[in-house]
C-alpha cells in the first residue's frame, strides 16, 4: 500500500516537473534573453543613409555624397581607437588608408576594415562614380556594452574586471577633403572664453 502511494507521488512529482520545464523552453524564452540598453540601439547613424533632401534648384551646385558606416561592439578600447579615429579625420579615403596600412595598432587594422566597407557602399549604393573622390568628413568612437566579470586573486578573494567594447563610426563625403583650419592663437580662445562668459544665464539676478 505504501509502496503504491509513494509510486503515485514520485509518477505526479515527475510530471510536474517536465509539465514545468517545457513551460520554461517553450513558453518563456524571450525571458532569458538579454535586452539591456546597450543592445537596444537605436541605429541612428545609419538611419542617415535614408535622408532624402528636397531637388536642387537650376543652376545650383550638385549636393556631393554622403555615406555613414559603423561598426559596433568592438573588443577594443574607446580611447585607443580615439587617436586613431582622430589621425584620419580630414584625409582623402585613400591617403587615410595609406597612413592605418603602416600602423600596427589593432584599431588600425579595424578601422580600414570600416572604410573599405563605406567605400564599397558608396560606389554600389549612394553613386559615387570614383571610389578615391571622398574624404573622411568624421571619424569618431563611442562607448560600447562593457561587462563585468570575476578576477580571481590568492586566498579565496576576487575582484571585478571589465571587459570593454567600442564602436567606430565614420562619415564619408564626396569631393576632394577641405583645407585644414589654421590652428587658433591664445587671443583667439581667450576672446571666445571672454564670449561665452558675458552670453551664459545667471539665475536669481537682475
């Protein structure tokens, strides 16, 4: 008699158990997923690729070219890929390509990787007769998803790492790169800062 009931509660207690788990693998799996804000990303850069502007008048100059590309979630340093994202901000494509050639950073074998895609996508999607007729207009990085993780020390303690990501993002724009700014003397900074003290908004004042 006892053995029968026990046989009844172990047959109940399994068939609970495997009603529950296709419950979990079949009716909940979006639950696991991950859905920080990191991986939620708007794509905004390269929504800019649809921006269609208004018809040019008659006998104004053509609109040139202007082609946005990224590249996300790169295990790299975002202020690695800064200063290289900096050295080619203003190059022609293909003297930006020439400089990354000969740097054996990381970033730098990443970032050509990036520009020969936009290039690729200039030609095929935005009309671009010449592939070396675009100059890299911007060229910056951000702050990727970074995650945390255990670093085991000696004695039974641990501390936290971080395992970082970047993205890239570049814009190119047809034409020949403009003539670089002259750089600004300290008369020219300390009027902008005189400029920007005498136009900010004090509150509670008269």
């Amino acid at each position: 008699m006892a053995a029968a009931v026990l046989g009844q509660l172990g047959a109940l207690w399994i068939h609970n158990l495997r009603s529950r788990g296709k419950l979990a693998w079949g009716v909940l799996p979006q639950s696991y997923v991950h859905t920080s804000a990191s991986l939620d990303i708007s794509r905004k850069w390269e929504k800019k690729n649809k921006i269609v502007y208004p018809p040019q008048l008659p006998g104004e100059p053509r609109r040139p070219a202007e082609i946005y590309h990224c590249r996300r979630q790169i295990k790299y340093s975002k202020d690695k890929m800064w200063y290289l994202a900096k050295l080619i901000r203003g190059m022609s494509i293909d003297q930006a390509l020439a400089q990354l050639e000969f740097n054996d950073k990381k970033g730098a074998k990443i970032i050509k990787e990036v520009l020969l895609e936009a290039q690729d996508m200039a030609v095929r999607d935005h009309n671009v007769e010449f592939r070396s007729n675009l100059y890299i207009a911007e060229s910056t990085s951000g702050r990727g998803q970074y995650l945390k993780r255990i670093r085991y020390h000696g004695r039974g303690r641990f501390g936290i790492m971080e395992k970082v990501y970047c993205h890239y993002f570049v814009k190119l724009v047809e034409g020949p790169p403009p003539p670089p700014e002259p750089p600004k003397m300290a008369v020219a900074h300390a009027k902008e800062y005189i400029q920007q003290l005498r136009s900010r908004t004090i509150i509670h004042t008269l």
